[in-house]
C-alpha cells in the first residue's frame, strides 16, 4: 500500500475480521526502496456474532425423513464455525432435538422423524464470538402413512337383545402414524362398518337376539387402515319366548293317521330349538299325548290314531327362554 507523502500513519478499513495481519514498511526515495521495517503482527477482533442463516427451504421430503438447507448469512462477521438446528418433536418421539452441523455445511439430512407428524426447524450461525440469532421458524409436516397401531380398549354393552353399544379409545399417539380420519368395526354388520369421524363409540341395532358376535376395529389415515384391535366377543340375549306357530295345517288324513304341518313363528326372538305338539286321546286309547319335534322340522306325521275318534291338536315352538303359546286348537 503506497502513502504518496511524508505522513507517518496511514488507516486501514474494510479487513477481514478475526484475521492475523502480519505487516512491514520501507521508504522510497527517487532512486529505489530500502529494506523493510521488522515485521509486526496483529489481529483484528471478532465484532459481532453471524447474521441469522438465510434461504432454508426443505427438500426430498417423504414419512421419515426429509433434507434441510440454508446459506450462509450475507454478513458473517468472522468465519462461521458451524451451524445449531433445533426442531421440535412430540414428548412420545423424546421432546425436542438440538443438532451442530460444521460451518462448511450447508444442509442436514433428518432421519429420525416420525409419519405425520408437525415438525419446526430453527437454524442460527456461530462464530468464535458466539451464537447468533435463530432463525423464523419453518414448519414442516411428514407425510403420513397407515396407522401402526390398533385402537385401544375395545368394549360392548348389551343395551337389548338387539342391540349393541360399542366403546374404544384411539390409538397410541405413537402409532397413529398421521391424522386419524375414521373408524371401521369388523364382525357385526356384512361389511365394515365405517364411523365416518373421530367418534370412539357407535350404536348396532337390529342385530340377531341370541348371538354371539365377535367385533374388532382399526383407525384410518388418508393413507390406508392399520391393524385390527384384539376381538370382542359379546352375545345378545334373548328378549322373549317364540311366537305361536303359523299356517298349522293337517293332510293326508285316513282312519288311523294324517300328517300335521306348521310354519315357524314369524317373530322367532332368537333360535327356535323345538316344537311341542299336544293332542287329545280318549281315555280308552291312553290318553292325551304330548310329542316334541326338531327345530329344523315344519311336519309331523301322526299314525297311532283309532277310527272315527275327534282329535284337537295344539302347537307351541320355544327357545332357549322357554316355552311360547300354544296354538288355537285344530280339530280333526
């Protein structure tokens, strides 16, 4: 650096900060310079920490893991020795993470992220002077992916004997895996019975009296449906005894024997297991007679019957609860 006159000082501006300077003059005179001074040596100071780290932008985002970017501030302020990102993570992932990146770098890949999750990133730049200033946070959601886990304490409570009040509760926070949209419960209707929001309980009515029904249920994200919770079993009562029998009718009638036919009740309530078939016998020929016939059978065939005798013959069903009505008489 030439100084044109005889001035014995000279200020130099606009240095490196933090920078050791190692310096020396001489003198001119017409003919040429002479030998410089000893050298002296200096070092200027660290002024300020870094300005806040600018254009941070995300990348390769995908469920798990995404890749963070920044540049280096416009005004340094001495050389930056490496950058700290903060971001926040839910308590059930292990709270909040601080990580150092070194100063050459200018991105970090994050692997540890967890699906659907809401993620803030701040960055700030540090120098031998200290840590600057955060940056304005970015917030960042992962993409989701199916729920991992099953939707917890499934229950049922019997109302009626057709009907079902079934509980859950959703499923761990860590499991979800994104933002739970709806349910579905398995085993007690046809197809899945889909609860079209975030209600944990529904009510099954018209369902079959003494029946044992086994129900699960799973949590939807956008994405797909996760697991299905452990079975529930629960059976239905039953709410009375069957109905009278229907359509009782008898045929191929002779001297000594017909056939009796029936139709089941038409309000069942639950399984019929039987029927009982009472008829009148003189006392001479034994006496009345009382016959139980299979469910499954809708006909009888009676052929212990004595010439020119008047028969009345009734007709009850029963279940599991007992005994229904008998029939209005049929005389024959």
């Amino acid at each position: 650096f030439i100084v044109n006159d005889t001035v014995l000082s000279v200020l130099f501006t606009e240095l490196k900060e933090d920078f050791m300077y190692n310096f020396s003059v001489r003198a001119h005179t017409e003919i040429g310079f002479g030998p410089e001074s000893p050298p002296f040596n200096i070092k200027t100071p660290i002024a300020d920490v870094p300005d806040t780290p600018v254009n941070i932008n995300v990348t390769d985002l995908t469920s798990r893991n995404l890749t963070l970017t920044w540049t280096e501030p416009t005004d340094n302020n001495a050389l930056i020795l490496g950058y700290r990102v903060f971001y926040t993570r839910p308590s059930f992932l292990g709270g909040d993470v601080n990580l150092t990146v070194d100063g050459a770098e200018e991105e970090l890949f994050v692997d540890d992220l967890h699906p659907g999750v809401t993620y803030e990133f701040l960055i700030l730049a540090f120098n031998k002077k200290g840590n600057g200033n955060y940056s304005d946070p970015i917030t960042i959601a992962t993409l989701e992916e199916e729920p991992a886990g099953f939707p917890q304490n499934l229950s049922g409570v019997i109302i009626n004997s057709t009907a079902i009040f079934v509980t859950w509760e959703p499923v761990l926070a860590n499991e979800t895996n994104g933002i739970i949209t709806m349910y579905s419960v398995i085993g007690i209707t046809e197809n899945p019975f889909i609860v079209n929001d975030t209600v944990l309980s529904v009510l099954f009515t018209e369902l079959k009296e003494d029946f044992m029904y086994n129900f699960s249920v799973r949590a939807h994200t956008e994405i797909g449906f996760g697991p299905e919770s452990p079975p529930f079993n629960i059976k239905t009562p039953i709410a009375d005894v069957p109905d009278t029998p229907v359509n009782i009718n008898v045929t191929d009638l002779t001297s000594r024997n017909l056939t009796l036919t029936w139709t089941e009740p038409t309000d069942n309530n639950a399984l019929i297991l039987g029927y009982r078939v009472f008829y009148t016998r003189p006392s001479f020929l034994g006496g009345d007679v009382n016959l139980t016939v299979d469910g499954a059978v809708e006909e009888l065939i009676i052929d212990d019957l004595h010439p020119g005798v008047t028969y009345e013959f009734l007709i009850l069903a029963f279940n599991k609860k007992g005994n229904g009505n008998y029939s209005d008489p049929i005389t024959i």
